[in-house]
C-alpha cells in the first residue's frame, strides 16, 4: 500500500483544491500571485508560482535605458515586491524592497505620484505605473526624481508602461 508523505486536500464542486497556508508561506505564494499548472506524462499535475522578473528585464532594459536617455530621470521597474531594474543617477538610491505605500498601490492598480517622504525617503519623488500580464498586476515602471515629477514626463510613463505591459504578453 502507498503512504502519502504530503496534504492531502479534496477537490471541491467547482474544481478548486487548497494550496496550504504552509507552502503558500514557505514559497512566499500571495493572493494575487500567477500560478502556473502543468503536467507531465506520468500525469501528475505541477503547480509552481510564475516568475517573471527574468523576463521584465529583459524587456524592460530597452524601455528603462531609452526613457533615461529622452527624460534624464532615473527610471527603474519592479515586480509586486522589489526593484529588478533601474536606470539613471539615482538607481543607487532605490532599496531592494518597494516601500509599503508603493506596493499597496502597485496591488490596488493604482499609479502613485508622491514624494520621498510619503514612503519614507526624504528627498525623492516616485511616479509609477502598474505593468500587467493577462489582466494580472505584475509589476511597474517608475520615474523617480530629486525634484517633483513634471505632468509632461507623467503622460509618457503612462503609455510606456501600457506597451511594456502587451510585450509582457508574449510570456
């Protein structure tokens, strides 16, 4: 007889199954999280988070580097939790982590226009836009500045961060 070493967890009427609080903790699995379902020939099905920080710098490294250049602000992108990417004089000024107000907008897809001490960084002001892949918020792309964050350089980061979104599609 075959002992199951994992959860066990039954299917419910519509199809759904339970990932446990346990592995969705231990692989850091949040409520807006892409997952991805597989499977292969023996027929178990594979479910894995979907990362796609690889594929938003590679993308983005065209669009951070050309708006750098044409707007001479730091421009930077991000997935839901940390900067993956930046661009300009101020890239070393960004944490690894996304200040709480940011991500909380991020995840509301909600741009942010404020400054550095809305998110605890004195002196900077953030601009942001939410990147999304099939309908599904997964990251932004920012301009951040010394001074306030001019209307004109605003309305070119909003259309940037939608053509950056539908070459996100692709993967």
């Amino acid at each position: 007889m075959k002992r199951y070493a994992g959860i066990v967890r039954r299917l419910d009427n519509l199809g759904r199954v339970v990932i446990p609080r346990e592995y969705r903790k231990m692989h850091r699995i949040n409520e807006s999280d892409l997952l991805e379902i597989t499977s292969n020939d023996s027929g178990e099905i594979i479910v894995k988070k979907l990362n796609l920080s690889d594929e938003l710098m590679t993308v983005g490294s065209t669009y951070i580097t050309q708006l750098c250049a044409s707007t001479g602000l730091t421009v930077a992108i991000s997935d839901t939790e940390k900067f993956l990417l930046a661009d300009g004089e101020l890239k070393g000024t960004l944490s690894y982590r996304l200040p709480n107000q940011i991500a909380a907008a991020i995840a509301a897809r909600k741009s942010f226009n404020g400054t550095g001490p809305e998110v605890g960084l004195e002196g900077v002001s953030y601009i942001c836009f939410e990147t999304l892949h099939q309908d599904d918020v997964f990251g932004a792309i920012f301009y951040v500045s010394d001074d306030p964050i001019s209307p004109e350089d605003a309305k070119v980061l909003k259309p940037v961060s939608k053509i950056f979104s539908s070459q996100m599609q692709k993967y």
